[in-house]
C-alpha cells in the first residue's frame, strides 16, 4: 500500500457517489411515500387500488432484481436509462413503497377529534390534510423515515453491481489493485457508519424541533 | 311570529341495531337557548353531531333557516346533498366539543384564525384583529402566543369558544362542554357562556348534565330519553315540576349524584 493515498481518493470519490444516491433516492423515496400513502387513503378505488398494487410490488420484490429490470430490462422497452439513474429510481421507489405504509399510519393514527374539529370550522378535506392532519402525523412519520433513509443508505451498495462507481464498488477496486481486503473494507464500514451517523442527528435534530410546543401527538 | 332558524322532523338515526334517534322532531327559534338533557345514550348529543354534519341521518328533515340540511332539489327530485351544499350550510353552525378538539400544533390565535383565513379568506392582519378580541371576550388574550399543552382545561375550552365564535355561526352547539374539566375550572367556563347567551342573539344548543346551569341558561329544556323528546318547556316547569315519571326519575338521580338544580 504505498500509493495509499490516491487508493482513499478512490473510495471517496466513491462516497460521493454513494452520498448522491442517498439524496436523490431519499428524494424520490419521499415523493413516492406522500403520494402511495395518501393515495391508500383516497376516496376513490382506483386511486387505492393503483397505491395497494405498488406498494405490495415494489415491497415484495427483491431490491437486486428491481434495479437489473431498471438497468437491463428497460431498454428493451426503449428507455435506457444511466446507472445513477436507474440507481436512483430502483432505490426510491423501493425504500418509497415502505415509506407509503408510514406515512398511512401516522395519517390514521391522528385522532378522530381532529377530523371532527376541521368539519365544525367548515375546512375541505384538502385543507384539513394540510394543516391540521399533516403536520402532526409528519412528527410521527419522522423516525420511522429515519429508519428508512439508513436503509435506503446501505442498499445504495447493490448498484455496485451495476457497475455505478459507489463506495462499495471503489472498496472492491483498491481491493483489486492492491490485493488488501482489510483496509479497503474497514474504511468503507466506518464511512457508512458515519454517514448513518449524519442521518440519524439530522431526523433527531428535526423531530425535537417540531415538536416544540406540541402535546397529544407526542411529548418529547 | 318569525320562521324557526332549525326545524328537525322524523329524524331516525341507528348505529348498528341501537337506534339512538326514533323520529325525533323539534324547532328551535331564532335566538333561543335551548338546554337537551336526559340520560346518557338518549340522543342529545347524537342530534348536535347530526346539526354539525358529523353524523348523517337514516331518515327525516332538517331545515336551517328554511334550507334543507341533508338534502338539495334537483329538477323536481330531492336528492341527498353533496359536499358543497354541505359546505355552505355549515357557515351557519359552530360546535364546541367536549374534549376541546384544539390543534395542538397551532398557537392559540392561529386556533382561532385559521378558519376564518382559510374559509373565508379573511386577511391574516384583519383575522388576528378579530381573534384577539374574541380572546380577549373569553379572558384569553394574554395566552395568544401559547401553545394549547400549556393551558387548564377551562383554558383550553375558552380558547375554543373563541375559535368557533371566530366564523361568526347563527347557531351554536355545546356537546358537554364541561364534562372533561376539572370541577374547580367548570365555572370560567360556564361564566363565558353565561355572557354569550346575554350579549349575543345566537341561537345555541346546550347538551350538558350541569342542571344548574341549564336552569339558569336556557329559555327551554328538552328531556330526551330513547331517541325521544320526552318533556320539554321552560326551566323551572322542568327542573321544579317535572310531569312525566321518566323525567322526576332522571332528575332524581342527578341530584342524588350530587349535582346542583
């Protein structure tokens, strides 16, 4: 290991590429999250239909297979799509699927009274969801999603296999080049470790100051 | 003699096999206070949850101001009302719960705002305006900027008086609205409503088991009992004289259970 150095700038040119697939996963992940959960709660079949069915595909499937269909399978239908891209939409919709359950039950664990509240001031429905029911069931949601962007983190290791230059990916190359297992490994193991770290203050430091003031959701 | 503001008829309502309501019919008149007591399971809040279109009706009428509640004409037919007209008949009516029913993520003058902003569009500047005197009304304008899990119980149905008064609803409905407190905070509560029926002309629904109260309150009083109006008239006929053997029983067992007439 005497070029040691330029080995760690490959890794971290790899964490890089790790940190953005976590973003924008996460990203799409939540998106995918507001609009399956709220969609499990709409009034309309076919809207819960449509939710029901991703949800239970996309939570039902492997990971690995969901992304080689993103990667290999589609451009046999004519979308090609790049590795980070196809990273990226396997990752979010995935982790999003779960996130749809959180967010249905922190919706339907907001008290009835509330709903009750928004009918005898006259809000619509819309306007109830936003400020009243929203709001508070976001607090309930929070260390559950949490939970959900480590997770997402960490599965950002199987586009590796897609041959997309991740942490895990540039771990197996100096791996490769140098022949040392330990040392490419153990530095990936405490980068993930502490880029989990990162998220855990980040859903913490959030939560306490959403809660602020707040009782009957939760007290903190 | 003016028109009944609520002209309730044949109203049937079950949940499940228990029929809470069994062809009640009743009007109220404008301005009237009007106190609904009976047992518990008799229907007196079931008929303030179905004025608030918190409940829907199996069967019969109901007229505000002259307009059907559940129901819209189309063409020659009555049909069953959508969300709209439901919408703009609830301009009309406010209702104060038992548990409060705060937002306990808003402060106590965006409670109170947020209502009129978003429904009526009142502007933020002229709403807090209005806010503030109606808290100032109830004797909360000095907790504005609290959050509702730092007020008492009385505060907190204060603070929700003020909210509902904020649309500026012709009737109002008080579903046991100090049966949650403690027995030393009931009296703030009471002395607002107090003031209510004395300087406004609302028209306001009571269902309460402070017979007191109801006495000293109401214009009329309603004994419900299964789904029925049993007795009504004017308080003391009620309270002092009651004529029909399930009303002496009920007030019989409320005094014995240590509440004041």
């Amino acid at each position: 290991m005497d070029n040691w150095s330029g080995y760690l700038g490959l890794i971290l040119q790899g964490a890089v590429v790790t940190v953005q697939l976590t973003l924008m996963g996460s990203a799409l992940a939540l998106v995918m999250a507001f609009l399956a959960g709220l969609g499990r709660l709409s009034r309309f079949f076919a809207v819960r239909a449509i939710a029901t069915a991703y949800i239970e595909f996309f939570r039902g499937t492997s990971i690995f297979v969901q992304l080689f269909w993103a990667y290999f399978v589609l451009p046999f239908m004519g979308i090609s799509l790049t590795p980070l891209q196809a990273g990226v939409l396997a990752l979010g919709l995935n982790v999003g699927a779960y996130g749809a359950e959180v967010v249905r039950g922190a919706i339907q664990s907001i008290g009835k009274e509330q709903y009750e509240a928004c009918v005898a001031l006259n809000l619509g429905r819309w306007q109830c969801m936003r400020h009243i029911i929203l709001p508070q069931a976001l607090l309930l949601m929070l260390p559950t999603f949490g939970n959900n962007a480590i997770e997402l983190l960490k599965a950002t290791a199987v586009v590796s296999l897609i041959s997309l230059a991740d942490m895990t990916f540039q771990a197996q190359v100096v791996r490769a080049q140098t022949g040392n297992t330990l040392i490419p490994f153990a530095t990936i193991l405490v980068l993930y470790f502490l880029m989990a770290l990162c998220i855990s203050w980040a859903v913490r430091g959030l939560e306490r100051r959403m809660a602020r003031g707040l009782d009957g959701v939760r007290a903190t | 003699m003016s028109a009944p503001i609520i002209e309730i008829d044949g109203i049937t309502k079950s949940f499940g096999s228990f029929k809470v309501l069994d062809g009640l019919s009743m009007k109220v008149m404008p301005g009237e206070k009007l106190a609904l007591i009976g047992p518990s399971g008799s229907g007196k809040t079931t008929i303030l949850r179905i004025l608030m279109t918190l409940e829907r009706i199996d069967g019969g009428h109901i007229h505000v101001e002259g307009e059907q509640l559940y129901h819209v004409t189309r063409g020659d037919d009555l049909v069953p009302a959508d969300e709209r007209h439901l919408a703009k008949m609830r301009q009309k009516i406010g209702m104060v719960f038992q548990l409060f029913n705060l937002f306990p993520h808003k402060s106590v003058i965006d409670n109170v705002t947020l209502a009129p902003m978003l429904t009526k569009g009142v502007a933020r500047a002229a709403a807090e305006k209005r806010a503030m005197e109606l808290l100032d009304m109830v004797g909360m304008a000095d907790k504005a900027k609290s959050m509702p899990s730092q007020l008492s119980g009385g505060q907190k149905q204060r603070v929700a008086i003020a909210r509902a008064l904020a649309l500026s609803p012709k009737i109002m409905l008080f579903d046991e609205v100090t049966s949650a407190l403690d027995p030393e905070l009931v009296e703030e509560v009471l002395n607002v409503m107090r003031r209510l029926a004395e300087e406004t002309d609302m028209t306001m629904l009571l269902v309460t088991h402070e017979m007191g109260f109801a006495h000293d309150f109401a214009d009329r009083v309603l004994f419900f009992d299964r789904g029925r109006i049993v007795e009504e008239g004017k308080p003391d006929d009620i309270f002092r004289h009651p004529k029909q053997e399930r009303t002496q029983t009920f007030l019989r067992k409320i005094i014995a259970a240590g509440h004041r007439v």
